[in-house]
C-alpha cells in the first residue's frame, strides 16, 4: 500500500490485524546451553502519558516479578532452547506479546538487556548481578536467587523527551540539579553527570533516572516507588503516575487464561 502525503510519495507501508487481549513479555537469561531459572515476567509502558496515550517513547516504565517457568514461557521461548543452544547464545533475550483466551500473539524480541528493564530486574535479585553474569558468560549454572513480590521501575524524564530538540534541552533542562530530599536506594542514572558532588542533568536526550522499588504486592510496589518520587526535584521533571497499575485488571484475565500457571 503507498499513500500520499503533503503532496508527497511515501513508502510502503504494513497494515497489520489488531489483537485485543493483555500485552506481557516473558524473558529469561540464557548461558549457551539452556535457560536459567527463574523467568521475568514484565509489563511495558510505552506511551508517554497515563492510560497508554501520547506519543511512543523507548520506555516510560515497567512493572514485573519473576517466576517459576509457566504456560507463557513453555509456549514461546521454551521452544526456542534448543536453536538458541546450537548458536551459543549467551545473555537476556524476551518476547513481548499480546495475549488472550484463544492464543499467543508475539510482537517483538528484545536479545539484549532491555532498558529500564534491567535496572529493575537487578532491583529483584539477591543475587549479586556481577557474580550471576560472570558464571553466564563462562557458560555455568548460576543460581539465580530473587526476591518475591512485585517490581515497578519509573523513568523520570525532562524536555524535550521523547523527541530530538536540542534547542529546547540546552534552555529548559541542561545542567538542571537533580534535588534529593532524602537519601534512598533504588535510584539508577542514564544521562547524568556528577559535579562537585552533585547530580545534574547532561546529555541530549532528557532521560534522567529510573526509581526502583520491590513490594510483596503490587500495590506495595506501586506505593514505594512514587513515595521515592516525592523526593526528587528536578525542573521541568514529569514521568508516568500509573506504572503497574493496569496490572490489577490484566492479573485477573492472565491467570483465568492459564498463562501465569507454573508449569
């Protein structure tokens, strides 16, 4: 299909069927021969504004918790072990989907560290994340340890995020102080710089930090990571009030599907 804009010839373009149902991603670490127990089961927040409205963006934040292998894995990356271990495939990879009752509908891989999706998985491992990928990369069985409950990542952000204006970051946010009322744990950098013992803002993109937080539910995720928000300052900041929220509804359609049932 070419459509025309402005007066314009553009290029083609794909029109593809819309599926109603839960959009969730399964991911896991892979050390060269097989999958490393447990799985991370974890919802984006693609969208700029509450409620998946806005313009897209790489990640506004994601909310997860990690679990013994269950239907959604068996049925998607399970089948991939044995072509994964005759490439040698070593790291994280994850699978986004959109599910319901009738099937699973994929939507994209991610064979990398996903951001800010890694800054939050570290967040729910007792393991210390050093140690579990040396013993990756060498090919061993590291013993994943995490913790149980929920995880909710963040991501504050300045202008001109999500777009490229390098005029608007040099007057709204470059330099800007990043302001912390209270110390606290969780908190992990993307464009910062440290001067004289202080945080502020650098480079170009407008993406600052992502705030962390664990909790045994949801909710007691959600409530811990926008308390730590509260004591954060930086001019001109905004970032997504509803990150893990939808989970409330989706948990209820996911399990009545069988997805979320250990294998």
């Amino acid at each position: 299909m070419i459509i025309k804009l402005h007066g314009q010839k553009k290029s083609h373009i794909q029109l593809q069927k819309r599926i109603i149902g839960v959009e969730v991603a399964v991911g896991a670490f892979f050390n060269g021969k097989e999958f490393i127990y447990p799985i991370n089961i974890n919802f984006e927040h693609k969208k700029l504004f509450p409620g998946e409205t806005g313009p897209s963006t790489g990640e506004m934040g994601t909310s997860m918790f990690w679990s013994a292998p269950n239907k959604l894995f068996n049925q998607t990356l399970k089948k991939m072990e044995s072509k994964l271990a005759e490439e040698g495939y070593v790291g994280y990879i994850d699978l986004n989907c959109i599910v319901n009752s009738y099937d699973i509908y994929p939507l994209e891989f991610t064979s990398r560290f996903g951001y800010p999706t890694i800054s939050i998985q570290q967040e729910g491992m007792l393991t210390p994340i050093g140690e579990f990928f040396y013993k990756l990369a060498k090919g061993e069985d590291p013993k994943l340890k995490v913790k149980s409950g929920f995880q909710i990542g963040v991501r504050i952000v300045v202008p001109p995020f999500p777009f490229e204006d390098k005029e608007t970051f040099n007057v709204k946010s470059k330099d800007s102080v990043i302001f912390f009322k209270k110390q606290m744990d969780g908190v992990h950098i993307e464009d910062v710089k440290l001067i004289e013992g202080q945080w502020v803002v650098t480079g170009n993109s407008g993406g600052i930090l992502i705030v962390c937080a664990t909790g045994q539910t949801m909710k007691q995720a959600r409530d811990q990571v926008y308390n730590k928000i509260k004591n954060i300052k930086i001019p001109n900041m905004y970032f997504r009030d509803d990150i893990g929220e939808r989970w409330f509804e989706d948990s209820d359609k996911l399990h009545n599907w069988g997805y979320l049932r250990e294998a």
